[in-house]
C-alpha cells in the first residue's frame, strides 16, 4: 500500500507520498498520542505537587534523534547506546486532582464506543479497514493544549539490521540467529504435520460441527467430562452404561481420542527433549543425539547398545499444539464464528468513531484502543479477518507442595470479546515443558509452535465460517506476547528487570547499583552522596523518560550481534539491554508488531504480588535494608509491633463477612497467612479494597495518602471502561506515587 503523510514538522502539513521508514519516523509528528496533557486545565491539586525537572545532564541526546552506529562507535567499549532522556518542554508540573466523581462517572453514556449491541455485517475475503483519518490519529484534543509534547513511541523498520551477512562469533548468538532464521524459513511442507493432517488444514471440512450419530456423541461428552481424571475411569463408566444400555455402542478411550483429532483436525506434535528439561530437539538442535547444557544422553542407552545404534528410543519428549487446526475449528460452529467476529465489529466502530470525533477516542476499553493496534489496521497489516493472537508463557505449580516444576505456553483470541477471551474454554495450550527442571533454553520448546504459526502466517490459513458458509483466506497475527518478568526475556531478549537498563517495555532508563552489586534499581532519584561510575546520573523525573523506539532497538541488536568475544558480549549487552534475539524476530514482520513493541508490562504480578512483597515489608519494617539503617527509625513502619500486626491481621479477616458471595476469594487474615501462600486475588483485595481504610491514622498521613495515590490509579486502570481523561489522571497518580515513594522512603 503507498505511504503518504502530512506531518507538519517534516511535510509542512500537505499530504505527500513517502517511503514506509519516512512514513514511521514522521509518525510522531504526525499522529501524537499525547496521554498526559491537558494537565493545567483542571481543578486546583490538593496532592502533593511534583517539582519540576531538573536540568538534563550535558551528553543528552534529544528524543526525536535516532542513535545511530559508526564504525568506530561500533568498537568502543564505553559508548552506550541507549538515548537519553527526553528534554521535551514540559511546562508547569504542578499536579492537578479533578473531581473525583466528575473523572470516575466520565464515559457512562454519551461517546461510550465498544459497547453497542448492534452488529455490523461483515464481508468475505481479506478486507482492508478504510484509512485513518490523517489529523492527529486519536491522540488529544489539541485545541484544549496545543503546548502538548507528542508521546508515543516511533517504531521504525527492524528488519534491514538483521541480514544473512551477520555472523555472530559469539556462541549464544549465534544459535539465537539460526533459530530465527529456522522460523524465517518455515513453511507447512517442512513442518511437523503428516500428510493427512496437512490437507486437512489447508483444505478443512466445510461442515457444521454438528454431530447426528447418539453413541458417537455420548462417547465425546464422556471423553470431556472425564479428561481430569485417569483413562480407566472413562473406560469404567463406558462399561457401565453398557452394561446397563447393552443397544449403546461407546468408544474405548483410544478410539474417543482419535474421533476428536478427526473432528476437530487438532493432533498434538511430538519432540524430543533433554531428560533433565535444559533444551528440546527442535529447529537448529533437532538432529543433535547430546545435550548441548548437561552433556545427557537424547536415546535409551540400553537400547541404543544393544541395537548397535539401530534403535533410538527416546528417553522423554514434549507437547505442542499448532494454532492453526484450532483457529479453523473456532469457526466450525455458527457459534462460536460470530464470536470470533468481535474484533472485526469493534473495530469497524472505532473507526467510524475516529473519523465522527476528528481522530480522538474518548474512552479506551479493550486492547483494539491501543495505537499500535489500530496503525496495523490502517497499514493492511492487520485484514478484518485475519486473527488476533497472544501468546502467554508461565510456569505451572502442578502440587501443592513443590515449586513450579511445568511450564506452560497459551495462544489467547484478541478476536473474542474480553468477557470470553480469558475463559479456560477459549484459551488452547501452545506446547508443556514437563519439566523436572526449569528449561535452560525456552526458545527450543517454543520452536514447532512458531514454527507452524509462520508457516501459516505467510502461506495464509483457509477457514470455513459456518455462520456465512463460506470460505476465506487467515493471516494470523501475533499482537502481544506476556509473560511473568522472569519469563518475559526469554522471548523479548532483553536483560530483564536485574539489568542496567531493567525496563521490559525497553525504554531508556538507566538503573543504578550500589557499591559492588550487580543488580541496578530502576531509581529516579540521585542518592545522596552517590558516587559510582555509569550511574550516578542526576535525577530523572517520570517525564523526562524517553520512549522505546524500534530503531533504537535494531541499531542496538546489530551492535551486539557483532560482538567480537563473550567479554565483548556482556559489556554490549549492558551497553544495549539486550541479551539476544527475540524469537519473535523469524516471525514475518508483516504479521507482528515491530520489536520491541508488543511486550506488555505485567499487571498483575507488579501490582499484586510484588507490591505484597514490598509495601507490607515496609510498613512491619521487615524489609531487609543497608547495615547504615534501621528500621527503628522509619516513620513509615508502623505494623512493626507483633500486637499491631496480629490486630491488623484480624481486621482484615473479620471483612469477609461483608464481602459478597460472588467475590473470588476474600483476603485471608494477612498476620497468619502471609507467608502460606497469600494469592495475588488476595493481595489485590487487601492492597486496593481493604488497606486504605484499614491502614488510615496508622500510618503517617503523608505515607498514607501517597500510599492512596498507588490505590486511586490502580481502581482507575483496573475499570472496564477508562475515559481519556481518567488515564491521565491515573498517569499523573502513578508519577507521583513513584516519586514521592523515593522522596519519603
């Protein structure tokens, strides 16, 4: 599709056609997605003020400036190249509080999109959205604060940086590379699929998922209702019914099990994998008989001797299941098709929204808000019926005793609406580590699933719509990928949250570490007397943060891909962020976000988990801290008394009476049960429902209304409909809790 843009920093605001790097570079003139303006225009703030930033340092690169790499950059060991901070005019800080109830009710009626029963048809065959409209894409209002600085990130094109011509001397690299290059190379004839099952997919059923035969159909719904339990169980009560029905003629479990995979097309693939769980057989590592990490043996040693190397049996594999058979059989029902079809009908309002409002959305409700989004819509990256995939990975505690000894990898449907998108019916495993160990190299598990969803992506995946009863041509595209913050960076590629530059979202604050430590600490603010090399940088208030760019991200990589020895590596990668390459990268670029967007935070343990790990360390003055402190002397610790704490722990049980039935499950007496395994749904009661109240005069009042501010933007980012001017508020909230949290603390 041609590029044209009208950006009035670069085209002067009349309309010319530009090449697609032009087009990303001017994105941020063009199309601003201011979320915290209009900051001056409200009501008088009754919270503490954020001061105003301080001056940048000298050796400031501006945000709108693309690092680049020379060639004498390129062998320095000193030079990072990370941008600084942003010295974008930031005009008054002074924080504002709006009416309370004026920014909670905002959205209930008029302008509230996305919720409208009414459904638009949907044609077949690859449609594009029409075009955005080309004034300030749905970013702010302008009139209400011209002055406003553009804060959305420029995600220029990755790929050039990444050519067949880089040939890593660094090992790790190098098996990253081949790994990528592998999915880039994929396609179904050279996948994991047998014939069958491979005309299967690319020539489906065209009938409704309907089944007429009663044993047929008994014999399945037994199937699903005893699949948690042993295989003799179903067997037993197959028995049974016809013993009793003896003119009923049930599957045996096997036979049950194969109807499925004929029905639905779904058959899991099969891998090797290293007994002790460090790595699969899969990709560049599939013909390897040794572990490359624990030096074990892939084969039977007994067999493989007696055969004379003849019969290999091997000694343990792993699951995957392709996304491909599972979105086709999404569609087999009319169902379940017109529930796929969400994003499609969402999406057309939007944009019938944004071309009514001039470009602005007023209020955000599900991920089709999101810019980048709705840029790939504009682009034809994203056709209306191609499908919109997350890909989730986690460790799984399958006892209640052991640590996590499973991990897991999930494809979510961003095409279903979120009441259905997260529901265990709707989300279809990718592959299962067994374990007993955690794996030394994920990406190798998470290989035949990419692989497939490659294959796929570029050869187009043909669906049958049983509601229309026609066929049409899918793209699946990889939207977001999520993860824990341990888990994340084996698919990002960066250092992760331990690492000189910690941010997932790869934005370029720099931590800082204390005195020989190697952990860096995302600090805002210089500590007092702070003497160290690479990080004693001057304070950094939350606006001057720069945004995570593409560009940066390519130039960076291709740095570190070339470096010349493992000593060389590990002062790039801390010069960079980036540890690899991102298995996201043999993906199609077309049918991905550019890298390394795509990467959500992580909500729910950050503001569940971690926070009960901190914020109550803190206030029983349990935290473990320098040898020059003492927690006798923090204001703030007020539950460190046992009878206080005990006190606190009862309050807090004695609540469940009043919490409904409906609750997910009411936080436990916190003084017990805090170190028994405290459930995030716990914490997020506690921290967000009940503290507040719980904690007022006991803790100090300052430390109690900044610990509010952490409350008001969580129960603002938490609802399932956020107005624009909700977001910056809860923005501001965050930015003031995070830097008054340093001040006090």
């Amino acid at each position: 599709m041609p590029y044209t843009c009208n950006c009035m920093e670069f085209c002067h605001g009349e309309e010319r056609r530009v090449s697609k790097s032009t087009w990303y570079n001017h994105r941020n003139y063009r199309n601003p997605l201011a979320l915290l303006p209009d900051l001056t225009a409200s009501a008088p703030s009754q919270i503490i003020q954020i001061p105003p930033p301080p001056p940048l340092p000298p050796a400031v690169i501006p945000l709108n400036v693309t690092t680049t790499i020379t060639a004498g950059a390129a062998n320095s060991h000193t030079t990072s190249f990370r941008p600084s901070h942003s010295n974008s005019p930031l005009g008054s800080q002074t924080s504002m509080e709006p009416a309370w109830d004026d920014v909670l009710n905002e959205g209930t009626t008029e302008g509230n999109i996305g919720h409208s029963p009414e459904s638009l048809d949907i044609e077949d065959g690859r449609t594009e959205a029409p075009p955005l409209p080309q004034h300030d894409v749905y970013g702010v209002d302008n009139t209400e604060d011209p002055e406003t600085p553009a804060t959305h990130v420029p995600s220029q094109e990755d790929e050039p940086l990444l050519n067949d011509n880089v040939i890593p001397l660094v090992s790790d690299l190098k098996i990253a590379l081949d790994f990528k290059k592998a999915i880039e190379n994929a396609h179904l004839n050279n996948g994991d699929l047998d014939e069958y099952h491979l005309n299967l997919l690319r020539k489906p059923p065209e009938v409704h998922g309907r089944i007429t035969d009663r044993d047929l159909l008994l014999s399945l719904k037994l199937f699903i209702s005893t699949t948690l339990a042993a295989d003799q169980v179903y067997e037993n009560v197959r028995l049974d019914v016809m013993d009793s029905h003896p003119e009923d003629d049930l599957l045996s479990h096997d036979a049950a099990k194969k109807a499925v995979a004929k029905l639905t097309g779904i058959v899991p693939i099969v891998n090797d994998m290293c007994p002790n769980s460090c790595m699969a057989y899969t990709g560049p590592w599939a013909n390897l008989e040794w572990c490359p990490f624990c030096n074990d043996f892939r084969y039977d040693s007994a067999i493989y001797a007696s055969s004379h190397g003849r019969k290999k049996l091997p000694r343990r594999h792993f699951y995957t299941i392709p996304i491909g058979p599972v979105i086709q059989a999404k569609f087999r029902t009319i169902e379940g098709a017109r529930k796929m079809k969400h994003r499609q009908r969402e999406t057309l309002k939007i944009l019938q929204e944004l071309e009514r409002n001039e470009g602005i959305i007023h209020i955000y409700n599900d991920i089709y808000h999101g810019q980048e989004y709705l840029e790939a819509v504009q682009r034809g990256d994203i056709a209306m019926e191609d499908t919109l995939l997350i890909f989730s990975v986690d460790g799984a505690q399958l006892y209640q005793d052991k640590q996590s000894d499973c991990w897991m990898s999930l494809w979510l449907f961003g095409d279903l609406a979120p009441e259905f998108r997260y529901k265990k019916h709707e989300v279809p495993p990718g592959c299962f580590i067994p374990g007993p160990n955690n794996p030394k190299h994920p990406e190798s598990f998470f290989f035949p699933g990419f692989h497939h969803l490659a294959a796929i992506q570029k050869e187009g995946l043909l669906i049958w719509d049983a509601e229309t009863e026609r066929s049409f041509v899918s793209h699946p595209f990889l939207h977001l990928g999520t993860a824990d913050g341990p888990g994340s960076v084996h698919f990002t590629g960066l250092v992760g949250h331990h690492g000189a530059y910690p941010c997932r979202l790869y934005c370029p604050l720099k931590g800082r570490h204390k005195a020989g430590g190697s952990h860096y600490y995302p600090a805002l603010l210089k500590p007092v007397n702070y003497i160290m090399e690479g990080c004693d940088h001057e304070d950094i208030h939350p606006r001057q943060i720069g945004n995570p760019s593409s560009a940066e991200y390519a130039h960076n990589l291709h740095y570190l891909l070339n470096s010349r020895n493992p000593t060389d590596y590990k002062e790039r990668r801390k010069d960079t962020g980036i540890s690899t390459i991102s298995i996201f990268h043999g993906l199609p670029a077309k049918h991905r976000l550019p890298l390394p967007l795509g990467f959500p935070g992580d909500v729910m343990h950050v503001l569940t988990l971690n926070f009960g790990d901190l914020l109550p360390a803190l206030w029983r003055g349990t935290f473990t801290c320098a040898e020059s402190d003492n927690v006798r002397d923090w204001p703030w610790a007020k539950l460190r008394a046992v009878d206080v704490w005990q006190a606190h722990g009862i309050q807090v049980a004695e609540t469940r009476q009043y919490l409904p039935g409906s609750y997910d499950r009411p936080p436990r007496n916190i003084a017990l049960k805090i170190s028994s395994g405290y459930k995030a749904k716990e914490w997020q009661g506690y921290l967000y429902g009940l503290a507040p109240a719980l904690l007022y005069e006991i803790l100090p009042l300052e430390y109690w209304q900044n610990f509010c501010k952490l409350v008001q933007a969580v129960r603002i980012l938490h609802q399932r409909s956020i107005t624009r001017r909700q977001l910056q508020y809860a923005q501001t909230l965050v930015e003031e809790f995070h830097f008054d949290s340093e001040i006090y603390l």
